[in-house]
C-alpha cells in the first residue's frame, strides 16, 4: 500500500507541475507583475537556450520552488496534515451517537 501511496503522490505531482509549466507558457509573459521577471524570464530563455540552467548553481535556478514547497509544507504544517499513513484528522469519520 505504502508504494502505492508513493507512486500516487509522485503522478500527482508530476502532473501538477506540468500544469504549472503549461499555464506559464500559455499565460505569462516576461511582463506579467512579479512573476514574469522571477519565473518567466528565466523560462523563455531556458526555452531559447535549453543550456542556460546549467549556468547557474541548483539554488539560484530552483528558489522558487523550494519557496513553493516550504509554503506548502508550512500550510501542511498549520493543518496539521503532516502525516503519511496515521489517520488523518480532515478526514475522519464523524462520531456516531
């Protein structure tokens, strides 16, 4: 179950990561207030030059991610859905009388 689990999250996030990408080719441009200088800018030219990311070292090209990711786990935090295979709190059952 526990790969399963696994397996499910890693699609989950594949494709909600290509989502992402798509809606940022589809409807940003490097004008787009904050993050058309951040993210699109540096995206076009990744896609003018498939090269260009290896310029740089991991954090300068993957920041805004990992700020994603560390507001999500802070959320997941605040939530207190922390959990892998516990129980979790959001989704239990209501008490039965």
């Amino acid at each position: 179950m526990l790969i399963a689990q696994a397996a499910i999250v890693i699609l989950l996030v594949d494709f909600v990561s290509g989502l992402v990408h798509w809606a940022e080719d589809t409807f940003w441009t490097e004008t787009t207030p904050v993050v058309g200088r951040w993210i699109v800018e540096p995206n076009v030219l990744h896609h003018n030059d498939g090269s260009a990311f290896t310029q740089n070292n991991w954090l300068q090209s993957s920041w805004d991610l990992s700020v994603v990711g560390a507001l999500i786990l802070g959320l997941a935090w605040l939530l207190d859905q922390l959990l892998w295979r516990e129980e979790q709190p959001l989704l239990r059952d209501p008490p039965r009388p």
